[in-house]
C-alpha cells in the first residue's frame, strides 16, 4: 500500500492575465485524422491522433502551435450521434490512459450513442509535461505531505515545497504559464470545432473537471449544449483561494457515514461486533488516532521489509479508501484489526490486496495547473494559519489537509497562468449544465454542487443518494438514466431529484467474505482510480482491496 497511499494522500492535501480575446468559433477544414494508438489499450477500440492548437492564446503575434494527443471511444450502438467530451480531473490526470481505464464504465452510461473523445491536457503526459526533476523521481524526495500530527513537520514540508516550486520555475521557465484551466477550455473548444460536428460542447467532467468544465461554460457560453459536472469542486475556491476548505465539508460526515453503515450492516462489518453503537466504534477510532501519534506499531510480515503503522499512514489509509466504496469492505475489516490490535489480522488483509492498476499520473502536473491557476500567495508559512485553522474546525478526522503539498507549494508557485478565468461564475449558458453531487463525497461534497449550480442560470443539481467521489462509484440506475437521458435530448431532473445507489453499502444480506476478495458488482463499481496523485481526483480501478 505505502507508495501509492502515500501519493494518494500527498496530492490530496493532495494576475494579471490578459484575457484572450473571444474566440470565434471556425470550423476546421483539416478535421482530425484518426489512427491506431500508440499506447496500451487494453484491447478497447480506441482510436488516436494528434491537433495542433496555438501554443499561447495571449499571444496574437505568435504562430507557435502545440501538438494536443487525442483519444476518441467510438460510440458503442453505431453511427455517433455527436461526440462528448471527457476530462477525468485531478486536475494533472492525463486523457489517454484515463480513457482505457474510464470509457467502459462512463460509455455505456452516456447511453452509447456518442462517441467519448479525450485528450492530454496541458501539464500532462507529454503535453507540455509538468517535470521540475530529472530524473522525475526526485521530485517524490520533496513531496512529503501526508498529514502528519508532529509540530515540527509544516515548516518541514513549507521548505520542501519551497524547493519544488523554484525547481519548477527553474526548469520550466519557458513553458510554466502556458497550462492552466482557461487554456485547457481553449484547447477543448478548439477539438470541437476541429471535430467538424455543431461546434457545441458535450461534455462530462468528473472531480478536477469539474472546474474545466465550469472554466469552458463561463468562457464559452454561447457554445453549452450539455454538460455534465459530477464530483463538483468549489472553484471559486479552486481560483481564489490557498487550499480549498469545500474539499473537507462532508469529509467527516462521509467516515462516520460509513462507521453508521457499518452497524447497519454488522454480518459484513467487523467493526460492529467490537463495539456496542457507532458512537462507541468512532470514541474508539479517536482513541486509536492518539495512541498512533506517540506509539507507532512496527510490523514485520513475511514477503515483505518491516515497516511501520503510524498516525500519518492510518489517517492517510482511511482518507484515501473513502473514495471508494468497493474498498469499504476492505477498510472495515483492515480497521477492525486495528482497532482490536490484532497486527497479524491486519497484515493479513493488507497483503491480500491485489493491487491497483493504476492511471500513471506525474505529481507535479497536479501543482503545475493547479498552482498557476491560484491567485493568492504566501510569503512564509505563518501567513497560512489562518487557512490552517480553518481546514481544522472543519474536520475533526482529517484536518491535515492544509499541510498538503499543494497547499504550500502553490503558496510559493513561481508561476502565473498566461490566462485565468476571472469572472465570478454568474453565467447564462446556451443550454443549462447538470450538476451530480454525492451526499456522501470525502473530497467534492454535495455543497460545491450546489454552490456552482448557484451561479449557472436553470441548472439543477442532481444528489446522488451514495458514498465516495463519483457518481458511478456507487452505481444508480436512476442516476445513470438521468444522464443517458438528458445527453439523448437535455432533459434535466425536476430540482430536489435525489437518487438512490442500486445496492447499499455493504451490499445486501450476504456473509462477510474473507479479506480481498472481489465486491458484488452491482454493490459498487471498480472504478479506475487516477492514482497517485489524486487530488480531487478520480477513484482508481481497484480490484476489490488494496
Ligand atoms: C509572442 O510571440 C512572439 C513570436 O513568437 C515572441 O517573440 C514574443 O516574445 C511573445 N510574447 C510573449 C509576451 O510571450
Ligand atoms: C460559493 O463559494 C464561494 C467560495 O467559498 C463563496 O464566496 C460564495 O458565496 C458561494 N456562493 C454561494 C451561492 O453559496
Ligand atoms: C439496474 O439496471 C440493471 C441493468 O438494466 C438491472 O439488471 C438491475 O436489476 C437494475 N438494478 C436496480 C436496483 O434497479
């Protein structure tokens, strides 16, 4: 678990900009020109290709161009009926490979009539790529971040991010403000317009897209057909503020959601045959928390080095598992473990993980968008109590957020996007957007939803009834209708619409499993997690426990 974990946990803590002068909406002549793709597929039949699009949007005296890497996911029932576009989040996940992982569970939602297109936005794979290290693995050295409870440790992690923003800057002086969101919606309008259909925008963002999505709205309203906003950040806060406080809003009430399942649900969660309520479960979860700060546990298992269970692994472990609910089982067993003491239970069931495949994603693309987008900065780590404070009356469980690598790096970044959006969202799109929002998300909670929605005129916001981030985490029919639905002819939800996942958590009434095995698959959908370095990110595609 440590690497991934780790990096999952990392990026979750992971101007005077001109604006670009509207931009016409001129249909290509060259259109795009698809062809086999070089990277695994997983035998999907995806198809590939190159756009240049301008380098800098800012800049009318240059011709310079960037070769964008598209990926389209053929429409599954036949003739396309017009393609949608994808952006998968974090922001800093890339398109080709998020594509493989995603498209057949997002394709067949999107009721198969569209063709799915996708691309590397800048910052990623090798789309201007965010790498401030050579080699890139260096770069992990100085991306401590995992909430730690020690004193001693902000400033620790204030003078590692000090090294990675100026090592960035040093090294991507000549590139470091051409990505950003409000280039990327120029780079997304610009594969509409080359892909010689309406010129209007279909689109589904997910997590970190959510804020692309609500950049290329506010930029482009006149060109909205529909689009799908689902895992909402606060973007106001995205653009405007150090680390974003929405991220931990339903953070707690998503864990003691899942310890309230629990006891709902005892034959499949161990946790409730140790304790006699949920409030007695999380008194003992708090206990749990103290003791790890001051004694560690060290472990040693066969198959693998010895290492240790601290408070920063444990804390991090739980965080990162609340995005998925196909591990909720895993958690509560692994948790039960501890909880009990029981070390050989616990190193049972971590090592009956069977791995995740995971998206690769590059730490420093998550900053590099992410940071250059923010407008504020620090110039020492006590200008940021405030915001720490704040991050810690919001949640009692996870307050280590405001440590996050981001957070201190992009409060140091060198760089400042060439172009942001800077309106406040208040916008009269073409055709409205349909916002999902879980009621249970650790990381893009249902109030972001409803705080965008606020500003996009004849929005609606649909609740899906479920835990952790995503809507297709915890499948709904009656969400995936909704979606299939409103991209057939826009239909939206009547405002208030909540829908209900198709199986609770925990499943129904069978027998607890034995660690690691595979979920019932309708309880709750493997869904690829962008990995390392989610941020709002995606889930990953894990198999059952990791
Ligand atoms: C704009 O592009 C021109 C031609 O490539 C270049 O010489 C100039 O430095 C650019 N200006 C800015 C502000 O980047
Ligand atoms: C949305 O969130 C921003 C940032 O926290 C806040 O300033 C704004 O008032 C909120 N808008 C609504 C409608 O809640
Ligand atoms: C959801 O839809 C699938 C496929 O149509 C169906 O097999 C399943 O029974 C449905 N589940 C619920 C809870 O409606």
């Amino acid at each position: 678990m440590s690497t991934r974990t780790r990096n999952s946990l990392l990026l979750l803590l992971s101007a005077s900009l001109a604006q670009a002068a509207p931009q016409p909406h001129i249909p290509r002549k060259e259109g795009i020109q698809w062809g086999a793709c070089k990277h695994e597929t997983g035998g999907l039949p995806v198809e590939c290709a190159t756009l240049a699009v301008p380098l800098d949007y800012t800049n009318s005296s240059s011709d310079e161009t960037l070769d964008l890497a598209l990926i389209k996911y053929p429409a599954q029932n036949g003739p396309s009926k017009g393609s949608i576009m994808l952006n998968f989040g974090g922001p800093g996940q890339d398109g080709l490979n998020s594509m493989i992982a995603y498209a057949p569970i997002q394709g067949p939602i999107t009721g198969g009539d569209h063709d799915l297109v996708s691309w590397d936005p800048r910052g990623t794979g090798q789309t201007l790529r965010f790498q401030c290290f050579e080699p890139e693995e260096l770069g992990q050295t100085y991306l401590a971040g995992l909430p730690d409870a020690s004193d001693v440790s902000p400033g620790k992690i204030w003078a590692e991010a000090t090294i990675v923003a100026k090592s960035c800057g040093e090294r991507l002086k000549d590139t470091g403000d051409l990505v950003g969101m409000a280039f990327a919606a120029r780079d997304m309008m610009q594969i509409v317009d080359a892909l010689g259909e309406d010129g209007m925008l279909r689109y589904w963002g997910i997590s970190g897209g959510t804020a692309l999505g609500s950049t290329a709205a506010a930029l482009f309203p006149d060109r909205i057909d529909k689009v799908i906003l689902d895992g909402v950040m606060n973007v106001h806060e995205y653009y405007h503020k150090s680390g974003e406080t929405n991220i931990v809003e339903s953070v707690d009430a998503t864990f003691e959601g899942f310890i309230a399942a629990c006891f709902e649900n005892p034959k499949k969660c161990p946790i409730a045959s140790l304790y006699g309520s949920a409030d007695e479960a999380l008194s003992a979860v708090e206990k749990l928390f103290e003791k790890l700060k001051y004694e560690p546990i060290p472990v040693f298992a066969e198959g693998s080095p010895p290492f240790l269970i601290d408070y920063s692994i444990v804390n991090s472990l739980i965080y990162s598992t609340l995005y998925r609910p196909s591990d909720y089982q895993f958690l509560s067993i692994a948790l039960a473990a501890l909880l009990a003491g029981d070390i050989d239970a616990l190193v049972k069931i971590l090592g009956s993980s069977s791995g995740v495949s995971a998206i690769p994603v590059q730490a420093e693309a998550v900053m590099g968008i992410r940071c250059g987008d923010k407008i504020p900065r620090a110039d020492k780590l006590s200008d940021l109590d405030e915001l720490e404070e704040e991050f810690h009356a919001m949640s009692k469980w996870f307050p280590g957020f405001a440590r996050g690598a981001y957070v201190y790096a992009c409060a140091q970044w060198p760089f400042e996007a060439k172009e942001r959006y800077e309106g406040d969202f208040n916008v009269k799109t073409s055709n409205p957007i349909l916002f999902i929002g879980n009621t249970y998300d650790p990381v893009t909670p249902l109030v972001s939803a409803q705080n965008m929605s606020a500003g996009f005129e004849g929005s609606v916001v649909l609740q899906h009834n479920g835990f952790g981030h995503l809507s297709i985490v915890q499948p709904s029919n009656c969400t995936n209708e909704i979606i299939a639905q409103y991209f057939a002819d826009g239909t939206l939800p009547k405002e208030g619409t909540v829908c209900e996942p198709n199986v609770p958590l925990f499943g129904n009434d069978e027998e607890l499993p034995t660690g690691g095995e595979e979920p019932e698959a309708t309880a709750t959908q493997e869904v690829p997690a962008p990995t390392d370095d989610a941020y709002e990110e995606t889930p990953a595609p894990t198999a059952g426990a990791e």
